[in-house]
C-alpha cells in the first residue's frame, strides 16, 4: 500500500475505503515538507484533534528557539519529541519525517535539509498507534485541520521511510553503457556505466524508491534539445547536472559545476511535471562520484559521502540492507554545487 494519504493545497489522495478506516496504523510514516518563516513567532505546522469517541491529537510545531516538536496524545496518554534548529535551518527546505512501530515501542522523529543533504533525528519512545479515521479526516478536511500556509504537503505512508541520500531518476533515463544506452531501472550490482572522467566503471548498487509527486519529490521534465538531451527526461528536483560551458570558467573559475534540477525550471527548458500522484526514482551507487551521460546530458552519480563510517546513518538509508563493508567512500563530491542564486545566475547567462 505504502503511501495511501497524500495532501496540499490543491488536491488530496486518500486510498483506502471507509470500511478500511475502522482500524489502527501501528507501523508508518508521516512526511511533512515545509519552508519556515523568517518571523519569530511560533508555527503550528499541521495539527488534528478529536474528542469522539476518545479524545486524540497529533500536532506539529515550530517553536522560536525550540526547533521541531511532535506531540501525540491519546486517553490522556502523550508522547513528544523535540529536534532542534538552528538560524540556517530555518531559511532551508525541510523534511520532516515521523516514524513509528508501536508493537516494537520505536518511533524517530528527523529532519532533513533535501537542499543540503543533512539528516538528524531524535528517538521518540513509546509511540501509540495512529487511528485510519483520523488520518482520513487529516487528508480530506483540511477544515478540521490545522495546516499551516509553509507546508508544501504531508503524506502517510504505511513503511518507515528511509533517510539519507535519494534516487533522483525516473526509471526510463537512459544511461550510456559502453556501446548503448540502457535505461536505468535495468542496471544491475556488477553492471557497467560509462563515466567522463573513469570510462566504464561497475554499477556498486542500484536504488530505488517510490515517492510523492509533491515538493521536493516533484519531478522536473528537462527537455531536448538544451544541455546536450537527445530526448526529454524526468529527474527530481536534486538531481544536479554537470554543467561545463565556456560561461562557467569564466563565471566561477572552474572547468565545470552542479547544478540542481529545480534551479534550471524556467518553463522552456525545464519545466514541472505534475501528471502523476507517486513517482518512482532510481540510482546507482559507483566506486567514485561520477559523471554518467542520460540521453546526451551529464548527470552525478548518488553521492553518499562517509556514510560507511556511520552506522546509524547506515541503517536508516535506503543502503541499510547493503553491508558497509561493500560501500565506497565519497570524499569530495566531483565538482562544486552551486547555491542558489549562482545557478539562477548562470542559467539566465547560458540563455542569454
């Protein structure tokens, strides 16, 4: 079933029927995607409560000099959880995820920074299981739902959801191999996959993960013929292209830069692709940070930086079932990543 409940402003998604709802979620996910406002004030970010036919309340908060804090109460019964954020986090994109597994008394409220590639999480003992009505009523009627204006959606999931690096490809980007293209969804652990700066080199682990369409996770359509594409591809919005014109030595003294997806939307050359409710990304994980060609374009390979280093990490990542013996190490990442404003900048030079 996994992701059953997905909501915004325009349009809600709710799976199961009302017979279905008569029960309880006791292993899940919640995401939240939000923006926070530069004010100071506290936020309530997405809040429910009930009182019939026992009282319950889920609520998510932004608290000035407090961070990121979930409360669950049933029967008088009530569990929190409390992430800190400093000044930068609150200018960033953020993920919020809350987990839980209340017959295994686990839950994990974290936070990641899609834009940045951070993660931090905090253990929330204890958690009680979520009623199928509630979540219902959470997803369709945003009237009886504190939902506040920054959040770009929330979505439920029946899984506990990784953390940590993403795929970023939709399952038809073809991959140049050493004679032809491939499309992604087709490379295998012991593949090859021609690389700019290795030539071919041993496909380590392919990823892949179905995702809401929404917010971080919408996808980008880059069409044909800009930035050497043969045909139009899908990628979400943090897979960075390699970008290497004359423009960028001159601009930022380097042969060559990243650039993520959502920086070069500008409705010609890239645009939204809002078709599809769920979207299911691929990845391939290589020896080195690399340079692959998709459909003529050059695109990262996923970056995963120490993360062998770090069991936790680990464990809660999509590579949680790879063992971290037969991970590699990505030092630096291949090229820079460019904030923001200096890809907006050099998109509108390179169109210029």
């Amino acid at each position: 079933m996994a992701w059953f409940a997905i909501s915004d402003a325009e349009r809600q998604h709710f799976a199961l029927s009302q017979s279905q709802t008569q029960s309880f979620l006791a292993r899940g996910s919640l995401v939240v995607e939000t923006r926070l406002s530069s004010d100071a004030r506290p936020r309530t970010l997405l809040a429910f409560h009930e009182r019939f036919p026992w009282e319950r309340s889920l609520s998510l908060q932004a608290i000035p000099g407090g961070g990121i804090v979930l409360i669950t109460s049933q029967q008088g019964e009530s569990a929190h959880a409390t992430l800190e954020l400093d000044a930068c986090e609150r200018s960033d994109l953020l993920r919020i995820t809350y987990s839980w597994d209340s017959p295994a008394r686990w839950g994990r409220l974290a936070i990641e920074r899609p834009e940045r590639g951070s993660v931090r999480s905090v253990l929330m003992p204890r958690p009680r299981p979520l009623w199928l009505e509630d979540i219902r009523t959470m997803t369709l009627s945003h009237s009886l739902t504190t939902l506040d204006s920054d959040v770009a959606f929330f979505a439920f999931s029946d899984e506990i959801e990784p953390l940590g690096p993403m795929p970023s490809l939709t399952a038809s980007v073809p991959l140049l191999t050493q004679d032809a293209y491939r499309p992604v969804a087709r490379f295998q652990r012991g593949d090859f996959v021609q690389t700019v700066e290795h030539g071919p080199v041993p496909v380590l682990a392919h990823i892949r993960r179905t995702v809401p369409a929404r917010g971080s996770f919408r996808p980008v359509r880059l069409r044909a013929p800009y930035f050497g594409l043969q045909q139009d591809i899908f990628v979400a919005p943090d897979q960075k292209l390699v970008l290497s014109k004359p423009m960028v030595d001159y601009m930022f003294g380097c042969e060559a830069v990243l650039v993520p997806a959502r920086h070069l939307v500008n409705g010609t050359s890239a645009i939204w692709h809002d078709l599809a409710l769920t979207t299911t990304y691929h990845q391939l994980v290589l020896p080195e940070h690399e340079t692959m060609i998709a459909a003529g374009a050059a695109v990262e390979s996923l970056f995963i930086g120490r993360m062998r280093r770090k069991p936790e990490e680990h464990a809660q990542s999509l590579l949680g079932a790879l063992s971290r013996a037969h991970l590699p190490e990505h030092m630096l990442s291949a090229h820079p990543v460019l904030r923001p404003f200096e890809a907006i900048t050099l998109v509108e030079h390179c169109a210029a």
